[in-house]
C-alpha cells in the first residue's frame, strides 16, 4: 500500500514521538507500507522543522527520511482537472500521480490524522 505523507505529516512525526504519525513510521515496514512524498513536501518540513522542537530537525533527517521514497510532482491525465486555487495543489497532485492508495494529513492537531482513498487507488 502507498501512502502520500504530506508536509504536516513529516512535521508532527519530527516533533512527537507518540502521535499517530510517527506510528505511521514506526508501522510502515512492519506492515508493508510504501511511504512516499515529494521533494517540494521535505523542502517545506525543512523550511519550518525547528518550529516543532529542537531535536525535530535530527529526527526528520536520520529517522525519517530514510523511509520515505521520493516521487515526482507530476500527473498526466487524458481530462482537464478544474479546481481552485490552492496551496496545496501541488500535494494532491503529486499523491494522484504517484498512484497513491492514500493521503495522509493532520486534522485538529499533530495526534490525529486522517486518510484521503486517492482517486488512483479506486
């Protein structure tokens, strides 16, 4: 199974240690989960790491990211996709375009996290 880990994700997984996305790290492997994000999602986690705690940046960088594949910020698609505009287009696009069977971000705090079924995996 693919789940597209979104810059939030990465942030509350360097941050807490025993919120539900650090599970998500922690149970990937055990459960044979692929997880994936882009390039523009790291760079973003980065960008804003050390506003989560001091040792985030550590954690993000020797923890996490060696569990993360990297796919492209692309989609092709044979229909015209129509929305507004957005600040987190470029996300969703990456996680249809890299055919991911979920998208996975934090809603109402770092603990809990919700799953989009993405239209690629329908």
């Amino acid at each position: 199974m693919k789940v597209f880990i979104d810059t939030s994700v990465l942030l509350a997984a360097a941050g807490s240690e025993n919120g539900e996305s650090s599970f998500l790290f922690e149970q990937a492997p055990i459960r044979g989960w692929v997880l994936i994000t882009t390039h523009y999602c790291l760079e973003e986690a980065q960008r804003n790491v050390a506003k989560v705690g001091r040792k985030a940046s550590t954690t993000l960088n020797e923890s996490l990211l060696p569990k993360l594949v990297f796919v492209p910020t692309e989609l092709t698609l044979d229909k015209v996709l129509v929305f507004p505009k957005a600040k987190d287009r470029s996300v969703l696009l990456s996680a249809l375009g890299a055919e991911s069977d979920y998208l996975m971000e934090p809603i109402g705090g770092e603990n809990l996290i919700v799953a989009h079924q993405s239209a690629g995996s329908r």
